[in-house]
C-alpha cells in the first residue's frame, strides 16, 4: 500500500532568504501515529504548512493520499485536517457555529449528528452555545481540533497539541488521539516534548534545521537514545569511585560531593541495584534527583554523531 | 465547485454584519440622512434646480454612491484583513477552496451588505425627498456593479494591508476625496475648466454619473462610457486578484 504521505526532495526558501526546509524526504504510513519532534524554528511548522496548503514549497513534491497538494489541491486538502499551534479562534463566534463553519469551508454537506458526537466526545457539548472568547485555553483547543475532525479527514495534523495544555487534557488528547488511530485516522503530531512522543507515536522523526536527520521507529530510537541520570548528594564527599561500583556508569562531581549515575532508560532496574550495592558499601547519601536527557541533548549528541 | 465552502465564508461574513448592525447598518444610514437635513433640506431649499431635478433629489444618487463606496471598501477589506490579523486565515488556506470560491464568499458577502445599505439608504431618503427612479433596472445593475467592484476593490486593500493605519488610508485619503470631488454633491459641468476636464480622470465621476442617469435620465457623461468605466474598473481588481492569488502575495508565504 502506498504511503499516505510521500514528501519528496522539498525545500523551502522564505522571502527573506531564510531557509527552512531542506531535501525533506518523508513518508508517513497509512494508519500510524509519526511524530516530528525537533527543537524551536527547525522547520516542524513549514512542513506542516506546506503539506496542509497554508504555505508554498520552494521546490520538491507532496502528496496526500495520492493526490498532489498543488495539482490536486482539492481532494488532498478534503483528506487532512490540521490543528495549528496558535489557538487562533473567531472570538465572536458560536463553538457550533465556528465547528460547522469548518465542516462547510472543507465542502461537506452540513451534518448536525456528526458535529454534536464531535463535540459531545471532546466534552464541549455543554460549551456549544459559548461564544469563542468565552473559553478557557484548553476548551479552546478543543474547539481547534473538533474543527480539524469537522469534515471528517483521514489524516489529522496535531502541530504542538500539548503546549500550555494541563495535565488532565493532555491525557485526555492522548487518549482521543489513540481513538482516533483505531478508527484508521492517520496522525501526524509535532512536539518538543520526548514524553509526548514516547507516550503516543508509532515512528518518530527528527527534524533540525529543516532538514529530516533520522526517522525510526520510537522502541528503537528511545533505547538508543533515551538516557536517564541520577544524581545523588553524597553525605561524605568521596575522592574516588569505590571499586565495588566500578560496573555502573558514574561520574564524581563538584569535588566528590556529588555522584552522578547515567543509564539508559531500558535498564531503570540498575538504579535499585546501585542504590543497595552503595548501602552494602556504607555510602550515605543525603538526596537524589533524577532528570531524563532532554530532546535538546539528544540533539547535541544525534549531531556530534555526523 | 465547493459551494458549502462558498456559503460558509458567506455565512460567516453575514453573520459578522449582524452582529455588529449599530456599526455595518445603523451609522451610514444615520450619517446619510444628516447629510440630507444639512445639504438636501437646509441649503438645498436655497439653491436651484440642477438639469430640472431639485438640488435635494439631485444629490441623492451621489449620496448613495458615497456610502456605497465607503462600506463596500470598508466591509470586504475588514473582512479580509482581520483574519489575516488573527490568523484565522489559516482555515480557509487549508481548506479545498479556489481562490474564485474564496472570493466569491467575502466579496459576494460584502456587496450584498453594501447593497442592503444602498436600498436602505433610498428608503430613508424618501423620508426627506420625493424622487422618482427613471430606468429601475439600470439603477439596480450600477448599485450591484459597484458595490461588487468596490468590494474587489475592498478585497485587494484587506489583502494588501498588513497594519489598521494601512487599512484606513485608502479609503481615507483616496476614496472620500475622490467621491467628493467626483460630482456627489454638484454636476461637473458646474465646474470651470480645467477643473472640468481634470474631473474626467476620476473614476468616481463616471460611478455618480451613470448612478444620477438611472434616477432622472440625466448624466455628466455619456451613460455607455460610465458603464465602461465601471467595467473597466472591475476587470481591474479582477487581474490583481487572480495575480495575489497566482503569487500568493501577503496570505501564501
């Protein structure tokens, strides 16, 4: 079966000479959940732009279900919808006027059933008499995605669907985004978050510097990349690392007050075995803290790499 | 042809009107009938007539033309400009709509505003003036006409604008002098040369003109050369916007 994204040789040059995207080649499966993690201005928003029609590429081709996005904009665009990252909304506007705005703007017959069991399953059917500016910041992207799901597209773009979202939506959106995927729906999120990805993608694609530098699938890319650190505040500083700890990964730091441990998220096991081999050895340690390596320092390491 | 997209932005547009109808109905028709008290009944009271039509039904036509102008600019250029402004353009730039659909919706939406105001305007001014319309379809077809060109028009300046300022200047300072001096308020042949002369080089003229011709079957200009014009006019607008659509300039990046 063809990809129901195929992005081929796509760059893109603003007008300010600014170059965005470059040789992006991407193909998204039919069915999977992709994201496109990257850090700020990497060109995450210019490719979605591009494919959703909001943008122009420079040069290069894609497709959407086999339809050119230029030549055949009509039933490419009919097949996506996007959920940007701006909550941009009509403030004046009704969420039931604003959500079958969208449906009729995307050509579809005007379907009252299908619009209340959107709204109904995003919890904003209690909202639908609420003027736009009347929401909160987590309504509002609500809104923002039962718009994208109006017309019924096939694949659903998610630009940064999290960002300033609150814990119990962002559960909630993972879990719609999941419902989605079951009913074949296509999802494409962009994220700086590795959690949100870890949490929900299928593949995962970096993009830095508008240029795609490694797509894989997340099981392969987190045990590559996922690393995890411990650090633990020792209550005596130590001046070297005792050799019955020489198996695990340390690090003494700030003059030996500190003992840094690093592991790979796949083995969190050795963490209790490192903590009760340092009690055998009589090390106390006053705190602990333990951080995940960061996108940013996966970055760092993807380019040291090249 | 999507024509469910076509009827939303129309919808939407129509919505806006109605929403805001102190602002898009109730002012020009108030400010027109101040000008109808102040020109029309005061001073018109003390002038002659112009072409054998009293000076307060002469001024009729150009005062619609005035307002028709106006709010045709003001309601396509806002309409476009303010999603441009709070990004809500993004919709309809995503969406399977050709630029003729997209057009057809906000311009098709702010002519018929503009219209409704213009017929609006015409029943508050039998309130003041009695006045008779000689050629009823003709007098339709300019209201129309123009109002759809100047939406164009309207919709060229939204796209164009990219900050409040640059969406008022136009209509500020190049089309209420323009309809000012284009014979709303007096016949050009009034005027003494050169300024007769240099009136013929303002479009407005040829709007007012053809306008007042349906009303008394009296014209500055020959009506076929107003028609032109007006023709003329919007092929204008119609090549500048299917090039801003072929560049994608100020919506496509």
């Amino acid at each position: 079966m063809p990809h129901i994204i195929q992005v081929k040789d796509l760059n893109k040059t603003y007008d300010s000479g600014f170059t965005a995207l470059r040789g992006v080649n991407l193909d998204i499966r039919r069915g999977e959940i992709f994201a496109l993690l990257g850090p700020n201005g990497a060109g995450k928003t210019t490719l979605i732009s591009i494919i959703c029609g909001i943008a122009r590429g420079s040069s290069g081709s894609v497709s959407a279900d086999g339809f050119d996005i230029a030549s055949d904009y009509r039933m490419a665009r009919t097949k996506i919808g996007l959920v940007p990252q701006e909550l941009t909304t009509d403030a004046f506007e009704t969420v039931w006027a604003t959500v079958n705005f969208s449906r009729g703007l995307f050509g579809k017959a005007p379907d009252k059933a299908y619009i209340e069991q959107i709204l109904k399953q995003l919890s904003l059917w209690d909202k639908r008499h609420a003027k736009m500016r009347e929401l909160s910041g987590g309504m509002k992207r609500r809104v923002m995605i039962a718009k994208a799901l109006s017309h019924e597209p096939e694949i659903l773009f998610l630009d940064e669907p999290t960002a300033g979202v609150d814990v119990e939506l962002r559960k909630d959106m993972w879990e719609m985004v999941r419902q989605l995927r079951e009913n074949g729906v296509t999802i494409i999120l962009t994220t700086h978050y590795i959690e949100e990805a870890e949490e929900m993608a299928d593949r995962i694609g970096v993009i830095r510097k508008g240029e795609i530098i490694l797509v894989e699938e997340k099981q392969a890319l987190m045990s590559k990349l996922g690393k995890k650190s411990l650090s633990l505040h020792l209550t005596e500083p130590l001046s070297e690392i005792p050799p019955t700890l020489s198996e695990f990964n340390l690090f003494l730091e700030e003059g030996g007050d500190y003992l840094r441990f690093e592991y790979e998220s796949a083995q969190s096991d050795q963490v209790a075995l490192l903590l009760s081999r340092m009690n055998e050895s009589g090390i106390a340690i006053k705190d602990l803290n333990s951080s995940e390596s960061s996108l940013e320092d996966i970055f760092v390491e993807l380019v040291q790499e090249q | 042809m999507n024509i469910y997209g076509i009827m939303a932005i129309y919808k939407f547009e129509m919505a806006r009107t109605f929403r805001t109808l102190m602002q898009s109905i109730a002012s020009p028709v108030l400010s027109t009938s101040l000008y109808f008290i102040v020109f029309g009944t005061a001073i018109g009271s003390r002038m002659g007539e112009i072409d054998g039509v009293s000076y307060a039904a002469f001024i009729i036509p150009g005062l619609v033309m005035l307002s028709l102008l106006s709010e045709s600019i003001s309601n396509a250029s806002f309409g476009i400009f303010f999603p441009k402004f709070s990004g809500t353009i993004y919709e309809v730039l995503s969406a399977p709509v050709s630029p003729f659909e997209i057009v057809a919706g906000y311009v098709g939406a702010a002519a018929t505003k503009s219209v409704m105001l213009g017929l609006l305007i015409l029943l508050t001014a039998k309130l003041f003036v009695d006045y008779t319309i000689v050629h009823p379809f003709w007098m339709l077809a300019f209201l129309v006409m123009t109002a759809v060109t100047f939406s164009l028009f309207g919709f060229i300046i939204g796209i164009w604008a990219d900050d409040f300022q640059k969406l008022q200047v136009i209509p500020l300072m190049v089309i209420t002098p323009l309809t000012f001096l284009g014979g709303a308020f007096y016949s050009i042949n009034m005027l003494p040369e050169p300024w007769q002369t240099i009136s013929l080089f303002n479009p407005v003229v040829y709007l007012v003109s053809g306008f007042r011709w349906a009303f008394y079957g009296v014209a500055d200009v020959n009506v076929v050369l107003s028609l032109g014009m007006t023709t003329l006019f919007m092929v204008t607008c119609l090549v500048i916007i299917s090039w801003i659509f072929r560049t994608g300039y100020r919506i496509r990046s």
